[in-house]
C-alpha cells in the first residue's frame, strides 16, 4: 500500500499535534512531507507536487488561499478551519460539492455527521443537529460574565484546544461557525440545522430521519479519532481512547440559552441573512475581538458589541457572492476599520 503524502498546515497547533499522533500510529499509510503554519506561503506548501492531502489547521481566514489551491490542483483537503468555510464557502462547494473525499471535515461533529449520513437518502432527512458542551460559563449566572477572566475562559470543561477556538467555544461563536459549516458541507437549510447542549460532550452529532427515528455517533470527546477519520477516510485502530461500557454516565441534552450566548445569535442571524460579505465582516471582528479579550483590554461581554460591528461594517446584502481577492480586501478593511485606522480602498461592496 502506499502511503499518503500528506502536508500539515498549522502543523505546531493542537489540531497538527494531534495530527501527528494519528502519522506515527499509521507510518505505513500516512507520510508527512510538508509542514507549515501561519506566516509560511501555505499556498505553495498545499500545492507541492509531493502532496497528496492537505490538513488545514491554520487558524482563521490564513486557512482560505490554501485549501482553494489545494483544491484547484487536485489535492484532497482535511479541513480544521472554521472560517474557511464561514467566509468562503460558497468557494469551497464550487470546487468540492460539499463533504467527501475531496473535501474531510475534520471538526468532531462534522465528521460525526459524516458516519451517520452514510446509506442515507438525503430527502429521508428531516433535520440535524450539533451538540454543544456550552463552554466553561454554562452555569455562571449572567451577571457574572463580564468579570470573567481570560484564564477562566481558557479552562473548557471537556476539549484541550488552542486559545482562539477556546474563547470561541466559551461564546458559542465556534457552534455558530459550525451550522455554517453544515450548511456548506452538507446542502442543508439552515432551518433544519440545530443545536443542542450536551455537557458531556459524548454525543457529536445526530440526525433525525422523516420517520422520527434518530442516527447519533458517540466517541470519547478525543480529536484524533475525527482527525485519524478524515486522513485515513474510514475507521481504523488507532490512539484515541475507546469507550469505556462498564462505566455509569448521565447524558443530557437541552437547548441553548441565546441571552447567555448573544454571540451565537449574532453569527445564526448573519447566516440566515444570507449576506456572505457580512460573514467575512463577523469573522475578522472575531478574530479582533478575541485577541483583545486575551490581552485583558475588554470585558467577555463586550466580544458580541464588536461582532455587530464587524457585521455592519461588510454587510452588504444585495451585492454577488464575493470572490477571494474581495473576501480578503474585505477582511482587511474590517480590521483596520475596527482598529481605528483608515482604510484608502474601504470595503468592497
């Protein structure tokens, strides 16, 4: 068998960390040959004639260019970037038609959707729906949010992953991001995408068949399970901790307070909007808003005020579907426009 040639983007964060976990327990069909992360030319390392598949990893919209010259050049993308798909998707699909081969989620729900999707015929689908553990404030009273600390914030009851994704699960914008993803890889409405509180994060994904009856995939809240998925496209042993049956666990599910998570709302309205430039808008503003909360300069609470104000600045609803150049112009202009700095082009309409 020969081995797949695979190239890491974002290979020093906790996703391509990861990744190399699942390489070492599979040398004999996996084989990394480029490696990068954020501030290399990820374009030309994901279009190297000695790549295969290309993980994206790279947080952000740094993930974009890549996985769209992977795509033209014929390469199979593992996508673990949220935003490419939040800002682009309408790119992405154009070039891969949604999840497969071509295109591996690597998101734990995605995937998780991926398996119970499988023999289904797509018109017996009735909806789908997310789980969300809801982050380390799903008990906090409401009051008490805008004295959370960074550090807090950073402590995610079920998931290790980098600070950027961790904040995003604290608000929910990241279970926002993830309907979006669904709607690119999957064809969904946004009507029949749904999320659902799960603390204990066992449950990944499910969907519910026209009939009533429901497909759910469960696995240990690991991400080199979904991770060695995506690479290896089907199951296999590997380093991911099996479930453990003898043990007694509760597993409860319940809705999503959006007046505890106005971030989350913030990102469901712009979707349905179906104003994809105020998409860009919303995930530079994230990306802004973040950063500032870890430097400790604004409260938890002011993150969604700024998210509107990304929204604002980009949205235009009536304008054609942006092109690459144009959702990174618009990108640049929010930041520098959140920043407080002039922008001579502005933001493409």
């Amino acid at each position: 068998m020969t081995a797949i040639r695979l190239a890491i983007l974002g290979a020093t964060g906790s996703i391509g960390r990861q990744a190399l976990d699942v390489v070492a327990a599979h040398p004999d069909r996996l084989r990394v040959t480029r490696t990068g992360r954020r501030g290399d030319d990820l374009v030309a390392l994901a279009t190297a004639p000695d790549v295969d598949l290309v993980l994206v990893a790279t947080p952000g919209i740094a993930g974009l260019a890549p996985t769209i010259a992977a795509l033209e050049a014929g390469k199979a993308v593992a996508l673990a970037n949220k935003e490419v798909l939040v800002v682009g998707g309408h790119l992405v699909r154009a070039l891969a038609g949604g999840a497969g081969e071509r295109l591996r989620p690597v998101d734990s729900e995605h995937c998780a959707l991926w398996q119970c999707l499988q023999g289904v015929d797509p018109g017996d689908v009735a909806r789908v729906a997310l789980t969300a553990s809801g982050g380390p404030f799903r008990d906090l009273p409401l009051e008490e949010l805008a004295g959370v600390s960074p550090a807090r914030a950073l402590e995610h009851p079920t998931w290790r992953m980098g600070p950027k994704v961790t904040i995003d699960s604290a608000t929910l914008v990241n279970k926002g991001y993830e309907v979006i993803e669904t709607h690119w890889l999957y064809g969904l409405p946004y009507d029949r995408i749904e999320i659902v509180l799960h603390p204990e994060s066992v449950v990944h994904a499910m969907v519910e068949l026209v009939d009533g009856s429901v497909k759910a995939q469960l696995a240990e809240p690991d991400m080199r399970l979904p991770i060695q998925y995506a690479l290896l496209w089907g199951h296999a042993p590997g380093p991911a901790p099996r479930m453990d049956w003898s043990r007694a666990r509760t597993l409860r599910f319940g809705p999503v307070d959006l007046r505890r998570y106005v971030g989350l709302a913030i990102v469901l309205e712009t979707a349905r909007s179906g104003d994809l430039r105020a998409l860009v808008g919303l995930s530079a503003a994230d990306e802004i808003a973040v950063e500032r909360f870890l430097r400790g300069e604004i409260p938890f609470t002011a993150i969604p005020e700024i998210l509107r104000r990304g929204t604002a600045i980009a949205s235009a609803p009536d304008a054609a579907p942006p092109t690459l150049d144009e959702i990174l112009a618009i990108d640049r202009a929010v930041r520098l426009s959140l920043e407080g700095r002039p922008s001579a082009a502005g933001v493409m309409a």
